[in-house]
C-alpha cells in the first residue's frame, strides 16, 4: 500500500470522526471540516489506488516487452540460422554441379 492510500484512509476515518464531534456537539463548520476531510482521503485513496494500477501495468507491459524481446531474438537466430544453412547447401550444391560438369569436360576431352 503506498503513502497516498494510506493517509486517505486516515483522512476519511479522522474525517467521520471529526464529523460525528461536530454533529454531536452541533458545531456545524467541525461537522463541515470532517466531511471535506472525507472527500479529501477519498481523493487521496483513489490517486494512491490509480497510481498502484498504473504501477502494475507498466510492470506487466515491462515483462511483456522482455518475454517478447527473447522471442523475437530466438526467432532471429534461428532464421540467421537457416540462412547459413541454405547459403551453405546451395555453395555445396553449385560445387558439385561445377565439378561434374568440370569431370565431364576433362572425360570427353581424354577420349
């Protein structure tokens, strides 16, 4: 719980209790300033839960972005990963290629 939703709800209670003095004792600007004592710890309890909320999410959205992060850094190395692969098939692919043509040239030429 932070600071602000704390002292709201220390405003609100000291508040009520402010209140129900005045009320009793019928001194109405008492009862008036426990009632705006409420309203303020009302406001106070609601910025701190806003804050805890927005705490939470940016939270949340940070693990998010991490998990996200590795995933896509997974997914760049395994297609870099079957780039080589490929260029590496396809240079082992034309050396062989050129080298039978080459066998081929050299066996007609020796007949």
């Amino acid at each position: 719980m932070n600071t602000e939703k704390a002292e709201g709800k220390f405003d609100q209670v000291a508040g009520k209790i402010k209140q129900s003095v005045g009320e009793t004792i019928g001194n109405e600007k008492l009862a008036n300033s426990g009632a705006a004592d409420q309203v303020k710890g009302a406001a106070k309890e609601t910025w701190g839960n806003a804050k805890d909320t927005v705490a939470a999410v940016h939270d949340d959205n940070k693990a998010n972005a991490r998990v996200k992060g590795e995933d896509l850094k997974h997914r760049a190395e395994d297609t870099a990963h079957n780039l080589r692969e490929k260029i590496t098939t396809t240079a082992q692919n034309v050396r062989d290629t050129v080298n039978e043509k080459l066998d081929n040239i050299r066996h007609d030429h020796q007949r």
